[in-house]
C-alpha cells in the first residue's frame, strides 16, 4: 500500500495517548524524530512526574516543533473529556493524526472505574472511543486527516458478548477483559470508516506485534519483540494511505475477526457505548 503523499510526520500535527511507558513511549520518541510541527503526547501522571521524557522528546524535535503534556486519568470519563479540551486548546489548527495507544491489562479481578464500568473495557475502549468522538471536528478539518487505533491479535480469541459486554455475569479473566476491550475497539474501527463524519479522516486499526512491555507480562508468561519494534510498525501504518477501515497485523493488511465486520454487532455495540459516554458527549453524538 502506498506511503501517504498527503501527510507526512513532518510538519503536522499528531496525538498521541499513553506515551509514558513501553509503546507509547518508544513511539513518541520516534514520532519526535520525525519533525511534527505539534507533538502532543498524554499520559495518566501528572506533568511534574513527566519531565524527563518532555526533555527528552524536545532534544529529538528540535527547534522545528513543539511538544505538549497533557494528563487525564482513562478511568475517569470526565478526564477524557478534559484532555480533549486540552487538546483543543494545545492545536488550534487542527489535528492531523491521532494515534490511541493508551491501555491497560485486564486487573486480577474484575474492578470497576469510578465512572461504574469495567475497568479494562473503560480504559481501552470507552476512553478512546470518547476522545476520539470529541475531536473528530478537528481531526482532518480542510485536509487529510488519520485515526490509529492500537489493537491486539488478542482479539481473535474475543466474544462481544453484547448482552454482558463488561463482563457482569459471564466468566472474568484479565486476559479474556483484554481481549474483549481490543474486539470492541477493532469493531468500532470497521463501523466508523463506513460512517466516517468527514471523507477526508481515515480509520485504521493495528495489532503493533507482541512485545515485552509490563502490560504483557501482567496477563501472559511469554516474551516478545521490543516496544521500539512496535514503535516502527506504528509509524509505517500512521503513512499510509487509501487504506480506511484496514485492520493491519503489524505492517500487514490482515481480515480481523469477523465480529468486527458483522453490520449488527456493530450497531449493538454503538448503541451501548453511546449511552456509556452520553454525560461527556455533545447530546448531537448521542
């Protein structure tokens, strides 16, 4: 598939959640090196705990950008909303690619966030869903735009399980809350690339590979590729181009789950996640 003539990293303006450790942080890194003109990176710390790697992220951009730290709690819908109006406010012209990295594993036992929802489904579905939701007017406004939502191969092994999607009733294990969180997010991915609000914003959607991070080791006793490997396939997908609604298994172009695909569990899953995220979106979302 052919690398992106429209947009490039130099020069733009780019989101990215959960760049303060594994991932995220060996993406924001090369993200930087990349010369965005705008860097905006999120993470759960507060700033003063985030430093270092703000240093570290200016020394890779250079003088040709700029690099901002916004902190929102992913467990805590009304942060979400917050972080979106701090991203606002940080690109007044606009956002050119938003990559949702932000996750967590599945806890030991089920736990719910102080909004009263599971909190792995919540953190890796809910949350980015409503970021994304609150900034689609300024993503791709007057030009190209790109969402890359980071999924997981994990999501094969998924159910919806529409009639308990957070795992009330049926049988909890954090790998099998992850692995659901990652379905829902790859089935929110299909559904809103044929329903794009705007022709110029393209949805993908990207298992990064298996990598050694402290989210993996929390649910899985097996090793993995670097999270700079994953930090590469990351900024290959983010070029592409002409590619809405691809799910990739690394820089691969790769069918996910049929679920994903299936026009009704879409629309049950919308349904669900919009009266979820009705106190913090506009009432014209939901």
């Amino acid at each position: 598939m052919p690398y992106c003539d429209r947009m490039r990293l130099a020069g733009s303006t780019i989101v990215l959640t959960g760049a303060t450790s594994g991932i995220g942080r060996a993406t924001a890194l090369e993200l930087a090196a990349a010369r965005p003109r705008r860097l905006v990176v999120h993470g759960p710390q507060p700033a003063a705990e985030t430093a270092g790697l703000v240093e570290e992220l200016d020394a890779a951009l250079g003088s040709t950008g700029e690099v901002v730290y916004l902190s929102a709690d992913y467990g805590v819908l009304d942060e979400v909303a917050e972080l979106a109006a701090g991203v606002r406010a940080a690109c007044p012209d606009g956002v050119d690619l938003l990559i949702n990295n932000a996750a967590r594993p599945g806890p030991r036992t089920r736990t719910l966030t102080a909004d009263g929802h599971e909190a792995t489904l919540q953190t890796n579905y809910f949350a980015p869903v409503a970021l994304t939701t609150l900034l689609f007017d300024v993503i791709g406004a007057g030009r190209a735009g790109r969402i890359v939502n980071v999924a997981s191969a994990t999501h094969f092994s998924a159910e919806l399980g529409l009639d308990d999607l957070e795992l009330a009733r049926s049988g909890y294990s954090p790998a099998s809350a992850y692995a659901r969180s990652k379905l829902a997010l790859v089935t929110w991915t299909c559904r809103l690339a044929g329903r794009r609000p705007r022709p110029t914003i393209e949805f993908v959607s990207v298992h990064p590979g298996v990598i050694a991070t402290e989210l993996l080791h929390a649910m899985f006793s097996i090793g993995g590729d670097t999270p700079e490997h994953a930090a590469a396939n990351l900024l290959a997908v983010a070029q592409r181009d002409d590619d809405n609604g691809t799910y990739y298994d690394e820089r691969r172009p790769a069918t996910p789950n049929p679920i994903a695909l299936d026009p009704v569990a879409q629309e049950l899953l919308d349904g669900i996640t919009l009266r979820v995220l009705a106190p913090v979106l506009p009432a014209a979302s939901a």
